[in-house]
C-alpha cells in the first residue's frame, strides 16, 4: 500500500512539473501572440496610412490629368493662342482668315471658302501659320518664357513673304517686349534688320568662324 502511494506521489509530482513546463510554454506563446498581434496592429496602421497616401495621390493625379486641371489651362489658353496667332497671320496678307486651335490643340485652317485641311496649305503657308502660332503661343505664356528660338523660319517663304515676317517680328518686339530674348537662325538678310546684334557663321578652310556684324 505504501509503495502503491509513493508511486502515485511521484507521478503526481512528474505531471505536476510536466503541467508547468506546459504553463510555461504556454506563457511564451500567449507573450509571441501578444506580441504579434502587436506587430500586425502597427502594420495595419501603417497599411491605413499607405491607403490614405495612394487616395491623396489619385486625387492629384486626378486634378491634374488630361481632363482636370490641364483641361481647364487648355480651355483659357487655347481662344488667346487662336486670337494672338489669327492677328499675327493676318500681317502675310494671305486668304487664311483664321486658324482656331482647339482646347485639345488641334488646328483648323479657315480660308474665305470655308475649312481646309493644313495638308492642302501650301508650303509657304504652312510656314506662316507655324510661325504664326509660335509667336501666339510664346504671346500668351507672356512672364514665363525667357527666350524663343527660331531655326529657319523663313523656309519655303518668298521674298515678299520675308518682308512681312520682319515687319511681325519688329511688331512683336514693340508690344511691351513680350519675349525678352529671340535667336533667329536663318541664310536671309532680311532678317537682320530686327535684330540687335548679328553673327555670321561663315566656314573657312573646314572651319566654323563666328562674327560680330
């Protein structure tokens, strides 16, 4: 009987300690749990931030695409462009009356016969209303742009053509000086009585020599 007890006893004391390593065991995975439920809070946290991020850049992405903010810039400049550049062509005497830019900054041509397609123009004219509509836009963005440069604009253009680019151009110097500075590129004379100062690119020998008229 007594050695049935000690028996028991011992057991007793084994599961006893096996119960308690089991609680401590235990403990340390409830104190991992806590732990981790811990993590995945802030991570959530973080989450709802990065969420809230994305929504705020949508939202400017949104007010700045093609039908936000830009749109509402192309509805305002576009009529000024169309304006300005209808003024500036009227000055090459041609049958143009207007050329409308739409707020997507498509082109119309519109002779006293109607619309015509820019592919029909000729190449001269084609030329002036480039120039035309180079000039309405640097008008119209007046404050922004420091300086226009102009390689070859009197490509495909006449001699009487020429004259009348010059007298647009000293027009646009007159106007409150609306660019402050114009490089022009260009093999014709004419254009040098607009400018301030002139340098002559002449090669001689292979070699490039820059003048000061």
């Amino acid at each position: 009987m007594l050695k049935t007890f000690e028996r028991t006893k011992a057991e007793l004391k084994e599961k006893n300690s096996s119960l308690k390593k089991k609680q401590e065991e235990l403990k340390k995975e409830n104190e991992k749990i806590s732990q981790l439920e811990e993590e995945l809070s802030k991570l959530k946290t973080k989450f709802e931030d990065v969420a809230k991020f994305i929504t705020k850049l949508n939202n400017i992405r949104d007010a700045f695409s093609r039908d936000g903010v830009q749109k509402t810039l192309r509805q305002r400049i576009a009529p000024l462009i169309s304006e300005f550049a209808r003024n500036y062509l009227e000055r090459f005497n041609l049958d143009i009356t207007d050329v409308p830019v739409s707020e997507d900054f498509d082109i119309s041509v519109i002779k006293e016969g109607g619309e015509i397609s820019i592919k029909s123009t000729s190449g001269g004219e084609k030329v002036a209303i480039a120039i035309a509509l180079r000039l309405a836009i640097a008008k119209a963005l007046a404050g922004k742009i420091s300086t226009i440069v102009m390689d070859e604009p009197t490509t495909h253009l006449d001699e009487e053509r020429r004259r009348e680019l010059v007298e647009i151009m000293k027009s646009f110097f007159r106007e409150g000086a609306t660019i402050p500075q114009m490089i022009v590129i260009t093999h014709h004379r004419e254009l040098e009585d607009v400018a301030d100062t002139v340098y002559r690119v002449e090669k001689i020998d292979c070699v490039s020599s820059v003048v000061e008229v």
